[in-house]
C-alpha cells in the first residue's frame, strides 16, 4: 500500500501539507521507482491510482479526513 495525501487542514481551508503513507510491500515499490532514477534509467516515474489506469497508488486515502492523490510524477533534474 503506497498512499500520497493532502492532509486535511485545520483552520486554512487550505490543504498544503502532503502525507505519504506506506506499508513495507509500498516502501519497496516505491524505493524501486527511485531507483530508476538513481541509475538514470528515466528522468521522471509516474505513480497513478487503479482509478487513473495503474496500481501503484492506493484507491482511497489511509486517513479518512484526507484527500487522495491519484497521480504523482517524481522528476530527477
């Protein structure tokens, strides 16, 4: 399980902390993905929910006052 959330904000009205959730099947997928950039084998991975048409990321968020990320792109510049 591999979850990117926006954390719920408490007064703001603005959520701008971002929550990374994992368990250690997530830990080791995502550790994966860095590795490919760490070797230069892509400049960019691209995370998406079974929603958005992959696996990688979970359906819903791990903390129910979240939001759900459904797509995250990690750049290597």
């Amino acid at each position: 399980m591999l979850s990117f959330e926006l954390k719920s904000p408490a007064s703001s009205g603005v959520a701008d902390q971002l929550e990374i959730i994992l368990d250690s099947a997530g830990l080791e997928a995502l550790i994966a993905q860095l590795r490919f950039l760490k070797e230069g084998r892509t400049d960019h991975v691209h995370l998406m929910s079974e929603a958005w048409g992959d696996t990688h990321l979970s359906k819903g968020p791990q903390t129910p006052a979240n939001t759900t990320i459904h797509s995250v792109k990690i750049y290597r510049r």
